[in-house]
C-alpha cells in the first residue's frame, strides 16, 4: 500500500492548487495545517521543506527511486504529481506543452497579479496606518481583468485551459479565478470564463479540494496576521 502524501497546507488559492490535484487522482494524502496568519511558515522544520517560508508544499515518502522526497511551489507540486500518477498531463507532447505553458501563465500572471489585486483591494485599506492607494487598487485590477480577457478568448476555443482536456492548468487557475469577485471583476463580457468557472467548480474532486478546512479561512485583516503575512524575511 503507497504511504500518504503529507500535504503542507492552508485554505487559500495554492493551498487548493494541491488539494485539488490530491483529490483528483486519488493519491491518499494527510494534512498538517499551516497557520499563514499565526506565522507558522516561519517554523525551522517546515522552512526545511518550503526554504521561501510559503506553503504549500509535500513531502511524498514514496519519491523516485522509492526514496522521500520533498516539494515547495504550487506549479512544481502539480507537475511532479502529474508526472507520478500520469493523469491531468495531456497524453501526447503538444498536451504536455500546452499544459505547461497555461500552467506557466497562472504561476507568473494570474496567481501574482490577482494575489496583489487581494492585497490593495482587501488588506492594505486596513492596514495600520491605512494604506488605500487608488494607483496600486486600479493597477492590480485591470491587470486581472486583461488576463481574464486572454482566458475567456483561450476558452472560446477549447473547452479547459490547455485543450479539451481537464488538466493540472485547470487546477492551478481555478482557485483563484473562482475569486473574481473579490478581486473586483465581471464576467458579463467573459461568458467563456463563466462556463468554464462553472464547469471546473461542479467537479466533485475540486468541491473537495476547495473545502478541506474551509472553515479555518480568515480575512486576515488583524494586525497580528498582517505581521505574520506581510513581513519582511
């Protein structure tokens, strides 16, 4: 019987990123729950699994050559997953790049860019002193819009992300799209988007991944967290 993985994690959108992917390809998985709020990204054993102090990450005792092996970052944790299990990946080499540079795009554009739309739309009003800054609030949103606008016309042509095919793109891009309206956008111009949001959140694997200790997410807007999230290390 394969060992559970250890999922490093905490209720936000790259903490879904892998809980979804766990529980799409049916890898058993336990949970050890990592408090961004309280500051444990900082503890020195988990700072040896994840060195840039962000979760999530796993350590999956059956690795390569039957040996443990340990994993930061969203997309790496995605695509070794994939690799293990040979799902979600495509089944010919154009999937596989066609997965990969989706999978790319969130990681460099749609998880930072909205991520900082969260922060100056949500946190930095409410900050101590206050820091609500119209250019940084009107910045960080039009930016998620125009990436929204180049996934709604990719989604006008193929039915998931990478193709016609549900894959690992999927997974990363979904937890932080489903936000939209947090990050103050509309989808009465992106219906493709819409549909695929719709789509994607109907999978029972994803409703699954998206809820698991649900009930500890937070607004994060005390001073404590904000220290916590926020500092500088």
């Amino acid at each position: 019987m394969t060992d559970p993985i250890e999922l490093y994690y905490w209720p936000t959108p790259n903490g879904w990123k892998v809980s979804i992917a766990l529980e799409e390809m049916g890898l058993p998985y336990t949970v050890n729950l990592i408090n961004i709020g309280k500051g444990d990204q900082f503890a020195p054993d988990f700072l040896k699994l994840a060195p840039n102090n962000r979760m999530p990450a796993i350590l999956d005792p059956n690795g390569p050559d039957n040996a443990p092996i340990s994993l930061f970052e969203s997309g790496a944790i995605l695509m070794y997953l994939a690799r293990k299990t040979g799902q979600f990946y495509g089944s010919t080499e154009r999937d596989r790049i066609n997965v990969e540079q989706w999978l790319m795009w969130q990681m460099g554009g749609v998880g930072p860019m909205a991520g900082q739309a969260h922060h100056f739309l949500k946190y930095a009003p409410h900050m101590d002193p206050p820091q609500d800054l119209p250019y940084a609030k009107d910045r960080y949103r039009a930016e998620v819009a125009r990436l929204y606008g180049v996934l709604d016309r990719k989604l006008a042509e193929t039915e998931f992300v990478a193709g016609d095919f549900f894959s690992i793109a999927d997974m990363a891009t979904w937890p932080w799209a489903h936000l939209w309206e947090g990050q103050q956008q509309q989808l009465d111009d992106k219906p493709h988007l819409e549909r695929w949001l719709k789509t994607v959140g109907a999978r029972p694997a994803v409703q699954a991944g998206q809820s698991l200790n649900i009930e500890l997410r937070g607004d994060h807007r005390s001073k404590q967290a904000q220290d916590a999230l926020f500092k500088r290390k």
